[in-house]
C-alpha cells in the first residue's frame, strides 16, 4: 500500500519539508552549539527561496501553500525563537522553574520575548496565506527576514542578551504592524541569495564577513525598504512594482497557479508571486 503523499506531492514539496526538518534540527542544536543552529536556521530561508523556484518549475500540489505554512512555523518562528531564548538563558543564567525565585525579570524577558515572537509569527503567517498571497508587496515584516536576521547576529558574534532580545522584539511589532515590505528586483534579490549561501558556508571566513554582511543588509530592508526601495526609477512608498525575486527578503508565493490553494524564504523566507509555497 503506497503512502498518502505517493502522487499527491511534487519535488517543491520535498523541500519545504526538508525546510521543516531544518527547524527541528536548529531547534536541537540550540542549546549545544547555538552556531550550528543559526546555521540551520540560514539553511532554512535558502529551502524556502528554493521551494518556490522549483514550483514555478516543476509545478505546484494543492498541499503546497499550506505544508509551506506548517514548515516556516518550525523555521522561522519556533527555531529563532529557541535560538533566541537559548542564548540570552546562557548568557544571563537564567533559570526556568515554577517557583517564585525563578520568576525574576530577567527570565520574564528571555521567555516572554522569544514566546511573542512565535505567536506574531504565526499570526503574520496567516494573515499573509489568507490575505496577501497574490500581492507584489506585504504587510509586516517577512518571518524569513526576521529569521536571518537573528540567525545572522548570532553567526556574527552579536549574541548580547539585550541586542539580541531588543531585535526580536522589533520583530514581534514589525511582523504585525500595517507597513508594507516590497519584493526585491530579481537582481538584488540574487545578491541577497549569494551573501546568504556564503554566510552558511563560511561562517568564520574573513572575521565572520559573511554573516555581517546577512545581518547589515538584513537590517537596512527591515528598516529602510517600505519608505527608501527604488523600484524601476521610483521609491516604493510601501508597494512595488515589476519582477520580484527569490530571497529571505522576498515572499515565495507559489500559491496562485492552477492547482494551487490559497496560500512565505529563505527561507526565507520571512516573497513574491505565483508558485505554491506561500512563505511570509
């Protein structure tokens, strides 16, 4: 007897899956070797730009957007979250226990934030599957984005408790907030995509270049793209126009052609139109 998924599911789909599995194994390793779990977080936002390529390609399932939802919950909210929260709980020796000597400030912030930051990821997600899927341009910041960035500070040394908890938190508010984020030009979009690779590969190449080089650029499209992003010879002013790309700074909408349902790199992919992997 053939399992359910024989016949049902394409190769695009094989690798949102993998993208799941990426965010256990981030989730995993978080604690023991939070570098290799901001790695697989990375790793991640590529499956989820990739996804997207390879349903324009090969074609969409119906499953597609949803099981591209499922995954990015694992990627990109549960796995930076984890990655946050075990790095700040490292750094500042906080102790999680029910008991009123436990119940310190500190362990509110290094709990309560990364816990806020699942739940805006998941509501993001829906909003975006339910609402935006078919849009050159989105509401709130993408949970690929905010995956790379957290995931590219901590490749790059920037592990501070505080910095590490003030840009989730940004993120929490961003994820939600009624500021539209373009999709890149195919161009940048590329650019974004080999300064992501490398930063997986050679996290420690050049004094960390790599990563920094993810984390500065992921932090200028977080706060400078829906006002400053010049889209064919004009700024966006929060929406966007021509061809979009595949990036963790672009939404991966596989969700419109033919067989797909209504449906976020990278991955990643915390964008942009038209396959079956909706990644927001």
């Amino acid at each position: 007897m053939k399992p359910r998924f024989v016949g049902r599911l394409g190769v695009a789909d094989a690798v949102t899956t993998f993208n799941a599995v990426l965010g256990f194994l981030a989730v995993a390793a978080a604690t023991a070797a939070p570098g290799l779990a901001a790695r697989a977080v990375l790793l991640a936002g590529i499956a989820d730009g990739l996804d997207g390529v390879l349903a324009r390609r090969y074609g969409s399932s119906k499953a597609g957007p949803y099981l591209d939802s499922l995954a990015d919950v694992a990627s990109f909210a549960v796995a930076p979250a984890v990655l946050v929260f075990a790095v700040v709980r490292e750094a500042w020796d906080v102790t999680v226990a029910l008991s009123p000597a436990a119940a310190t400030p500190r362990t509110a912030l290094a709990v309560g934030v990364p816990a806020l930051f699942v739940a805006a990821a998941v509501v993001r997600l829906g909003l975006y599957t339910a609402y935006d899927v078919e849009d050159e341009a989105t509401e709130g910041a993408q949970s690929t984005l905010a995956a790379t960035v957290l995931g590219a500070a901590v490749l790059s040394g920037y592990t501070g408790p505080t910095f590490l908890l003030a840009v989730t938190g940004a993120f929490v508010y961003l994820m939600l907030a009624p500021i539209r984020y373009p999709d890149l030009l195919a161009r940048d979009a590329f650019l974004m995509g080999v300064v992501h690779f490398l930063a997986v590969l050679f996290p420690r190449a050049l004094d960390r270049s790599f990563p920094v080089a993810l984390l500065i650029l992921g932090l200028a499209y977080m706060l400078l793209s829906p006002w400053l992003y010049w889209r064919d010879g004009f700024p966006t002013l929060g929406s966007s126009d021509g061809d979009g790309g595949e990036s963790a700074f672009t939404e991966d909408d596989d969700a419109v052609e033919g067989t797909d349902g209504p449906a976020e790199d990278d991955g990643g992919g915390d964008g942009a139109s038209a396959d079956g992997k909706g990644n927001a």
